[in-house]
C-alpha cells in the first residue's frame, strides 16, 4: 500500500497522474455550474434566527423608559443607556463610565474615530493628524480587510507587521514605533482574531501597553469584535488592555471596540467605544457636535433581551452549537485533502469567524481563481493584508458561518481540490 505523504516526496509521473485525477474532479465540479459564496464572514439564517424575539420585546402602547427614566424615543443621552453601559462595560472589563454605547456598527465608530483624528487629532496631538507631512498604522497581518481600507481611504500608511501565534511581531512593533513619530497606530483584532483565531498573550498586551512611542499621542486600536465569540467551552483569555495601559502610565493609549453585531443582528445591533474618561470626555465634545444622541430603543431593546453576562453566555452557546459543526467540517476535510499532502497549513480556532488557510508561497491568487471559475467565491486573495497584496500569495481566509451544512461541504471540497491541483502545478513547474 502506497504512504500518504506530502507531494514534495512524489515522483514526476505520480504526481502527473495525480494532476490528471484532480483536473477531472476539478471539471465534474464546473460543470454542476454551483454557486456558493464563502467571502465574507456572516452568520447563517438559523443563527439570526436566534433574537428573533427580540424584535418584540418592546411593548408597544407604552413609554420606552430607561432605568434613570429616559424616554428611549426621544432625544439625547449621547452616550448610550445607563444598562447598556453597563452591560458592555462589563463584557469588556471596564467601569462604565470608561464605556459608551452609540449606534449599529462598530467599525463605524473606527473609521469616526480615525476620521476625527485626521481632522482634529486625538487627546494629547499638536495638530490634526491629516496636516503632518505623513501618518502610518501598523496592519498587523493576516488582518481585516475593512481596517486596512479605511487606511487606505483616509491616505493613512500601512506597515505590514507579521501575526505570530501570540498576537502581532512585538519586536517589529516596538522598534517601528520607538524609531518613527509618524508612526500614530496600530491595528489589532486582540481576540480570536480575523482571519488567524488568535488571541494575544498577556506578555503581547503588556508589550503594547508599555512600549515607547516616538508619537506622544500613539493609539491602539483594540478591534474586540470576537470577545464572547467562542467555539467551545474553553475560553481563551485576554489581559485587559485599558488596564495594562494605565498600569503602564499610558492611560489615554487605547480606543477599545466591540459590537453586538454578531450576537444579534449584523447591521441592526449595537456598538461601544471603551477607553479612559479623559479620551471619552474629549471625544464626547466632538461626538455631540456629530449626533444628538444614538439608537436609544435599539438600546433597550438588546439589553431587555441579552439582560446580561450570563443570558449572553448562553445566547453565545446558541450561536455555536450551530456553527462549531461547521468549523468541524472544514478542518476535516482540510487535513484529509490537502493536509495529508503537506501543502498547506491553517488555523484551528478556538472562537471568531474565520479559518485562515496558508498555501505555499505563490499559490493563493490562483487556488481563488480556479475556485471561482467553479463557483465557490472565496474571500480575494490578498484582502488579508494592506493594500491587497500578500507577500508571499500564500493566504485564503475562509469563512464557513454562513452556508449550510451540504453547501459548505462542497465548496470545501472545491476549495481543496483547487489547493492540490495549483500546488502540483506549482511543484512541477
Ligand atoms: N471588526 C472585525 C474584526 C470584524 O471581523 C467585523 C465584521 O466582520 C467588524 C469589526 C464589523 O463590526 P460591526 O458590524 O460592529 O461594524
């Protein structure tokens, strides 16, 4: 019986009579004219399913009171309900008064954030940011494709910085920033991160607290999209950055991000901004020039339905007995296909949304074409790094949450066909 091994120990005419296998498969599939799409990570039918009854919740007929009595439907209070502050200051570990709680996306609230921070800087600039002769974030990368566009738009320069499995190159991170004033940011997705899974260790977060920065008014942003976002019973724990910044003598350092998109309704939910009282105060000054005041019943509506940390526990529990089976189903199928051939490698996440798959190097541009050309439409190769362009061409971001069960089998299917066929094609060329 033949060993499976990876394909750099086959011989020419094994590996040419393997192509030829995979060619056929590879047409089977094209000729089924599929269309599945696996580009962006969104949760399925039954997921949303899950707050359904949240939208009545409400009763109708009645004033919408607050806890301090506020009339949800009428104007003000810009910086969220009383309970909604507390809720989200409790998921995110900080007081409530380090938390504000505005409208339905939290990656709005990054682009303001930086926005304003181009227009007037933050607490502690000399000037606005957009009058410097130049302002760079460091993109630690693989990373979301949605942080580096706003970058891209705002005329911000990217610095790739390499993800390791305890978060970005900290070595990288802290000469970059010790060496160069321009240098005002970095990006971080610190828990179960997109695409990699990755949650930052504790010596990472400390590192970023305490690193010297060239720019006196430096600012992480801590993109903590996927905090509660877990896959199994064992949570993966993040230090808490607000407080190792303060410890650290750098209070103002952090904008802390996070979102019930994912736990109820993407597009419909609600979004917090955490940072110190100082860095709150200053931007409430610009916020309320910006809006009278967010979604107030949105508001009420989400803590009168998630309550608190232990509903939202279980609501999460919900979320992942639907989608850990198909997390599942994808690694399975990547270490019976091209796993077995050593040629590829990928995450195994604990939480978040996305399995982050490296070819070898050259590859991933055209594993994602072939895999169109059969109808799986895959994230594009290269979104995972600033300005769409991978170095190495190796990455793919998968994105299994929202197809179905049967869907998503065979777009994998695909996928790992087309990983096998280019590699080959790779090998032998
Ligand atoms: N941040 C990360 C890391 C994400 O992956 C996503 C969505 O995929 C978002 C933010 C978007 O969040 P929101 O819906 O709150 O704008």
């Amino acid at each position: 019986m033949k060993m499976v091994t990876g394909y750099a120990g086959w011989q020419e005419d094994e590996l040419r009579r393997e192509q030829a296998r995979l060619q056929a498969e590879y047409e089977a599939y094209r000729s089924l004219n599929l269309k599945l799409d696996m580009s962006r990570g969104k949760p399925c039918p039954e997921q949303l399913q899950l707050s359904n009854e949240m939208l009545d919740i409400l009763p109708s007929g009645e004033e919408l009171r607050a806890e301090n009595g506020t009339d949800c439907r009428n104007y003000g209070g810009l910086d969220g309900l009383p309970e909604a502050k507390r809720f989200f200051a409790e998921m995110l570990g900080v007081q409530s008064s380090e938390v504000i709680v505005q409208g339905n996306s939290s990656l709005n609230l990054m682009y303001d954030a930086l926005a304003r921070a181009m227009l007037f800087g933050v607490l502690g600039s000399e000037q606005p940011w957009s009058r410097l002769p130049s302002v760079k974030f460091l993109c630690p990368s693989p990373g979301y494709d949605r942080h580096f566009a706003i970058c891209e738009q705002l005329n911000i320069e990217m610095i790739t910085v390499d993800m390791t499995p305890e978060g970005p190159d900290m070595d990288a991170v802290e000469r970059l920033v010790a060496e160069d004033d321009s240098i005002k940011g970095i990006w971080c997705v610190p828990k179960y991160s997109n695409p990699g899974g990755i949650t930052y260790s504790d010596a990472t977060v400390e590192r970023l607290a305490r690193m010297k920065t060239r720019a006196g008014d430096f600012r992480i942003f801590w993109d903590d999209a996927y905090t509660v976002h877990h896959l199994t019973s064992r949570h993966d724990e993040l230090k808490n950055m607000l407080e190792a910044c303060s410890n650290a003598g750098h209070p103002d350092r952090v904008f802390i991000f996070a979102s019930t998109s994912k736990v109820t309704f993407p597009g419909s939910g609600v979004a917090a901004l955490a940072a110190s009282r100082d860095n709150l105060s200053h931007l409430k000054k610009q916020l309320s020039v910006q809006t009278i005041g967010p979604d107030k019943v949105n508001q009420l509506r989400h803590i009168r339905f998630l309550k608190d940390m232990e509903h939202l526990g279980r609501h999460m529990e919900k979320h992942a007995a639907i989608i850990k089976p198909k997390f599942d189903l994808v690694l399975s199928k990547l270490e019976s296909g091209p796993g077995s051939k050593d040629i590829a490698s990928w995450s195994k996440p604990s939480g978040g949304y996305f399995i982050s798959l490296d070819t070898i190097d050259g590859c991933a541009r055209e594993v994602v074409q072939r895999a169109a050309e059969a109808g799986v439409t895959l994230t594009p190769a290269g979104a995972t790094y600033p300005y769409g362009r991978d170095p190495r061409d190796r990455n793919i971001r998968i994105a299994p949450t929202y197809p179905s069960l049967e869907e998503l089998a065979q777009a994998i299917d695909i996928l790992c066909v087309c990983v096998q066929l280019v590699s080959i094609d790779r090998i032998l060329a």
